[in-house]
C-alpha cells in the first residue's frame, strides 16, 4: 500500500523513503475507516482526528490525506467517494468517504 507519485524525479533512496512515509499513511487512514465502517468523513475531519490523536504529524498537509484516500479509492478499491458533501473549512463543500464494504 505504498504509493507515492514521484512527481518531482526524487533520486532512488530518497524515493523509497518516500514510498514508506506514504505506505504508513494509507495504512493508518485506512485503519481510521475500518474502524468506523458506516460513517462518512471528509479529508479534512480525518486529517483533523488523526493530528488530535498524535497519528498523523500537525505539519502533514490535508492535501496528502485527500491523495491517500483517493488513493486507497481508486488504487486499492479499499474507500468508496460518496456523493454527499458537508461544508469544509472555507466555506467550500467537500465530498466525504466511507469505508467500500464488499
């Protein structure tokens, strides 16, 4: 589950360093999910939970957790995007996930 888009031609180890980060990070996303199997979050309340319970360093950007959890939605067909939204942090409604219980 370690994937990180090395958009920015990172060399080799620099690389796999990443790789790992980015592994963990969907590994703990996910176990947020799967222990929560019927309720719907957005990026942000989950980047907020996680940063509270000291999973998750409060300099980790939302933008890693929304790649994670697309991520763990399109790669691994782990999450499942729902059509519901809920107000985000701006005033701009953000689309919230849940766990794809197969």
């Amino acid at each position: 589950m370690n994937l990180f888009h090395n958009t920015i031609d990172l060399p080799e180890s620099e690389l796999k360093v990443r790789q790992l980060k980015a592994g963990s990070q969907n590994q703990i996303i996910y176990a947020y999910f799967y222990s929560h199997p019927y309720l719907a979050y957005t990026p942000v309340e989950v980047w907020k939970f996680l940063i509270n319970r000291g999973l998750i360093s409060s300099r980790t950007p939302v933008t890693s957790i929304r790649r994670s959890m697309t991520d763990l939605t399109a790669e691994f067909k782990l999450l499942k995007k729902t059509k519901e939204k809920k107000p985000g942090e701006y005033g701009i409604d953000n689309f919230m996930w849940k766990l794809l219980i197969k």
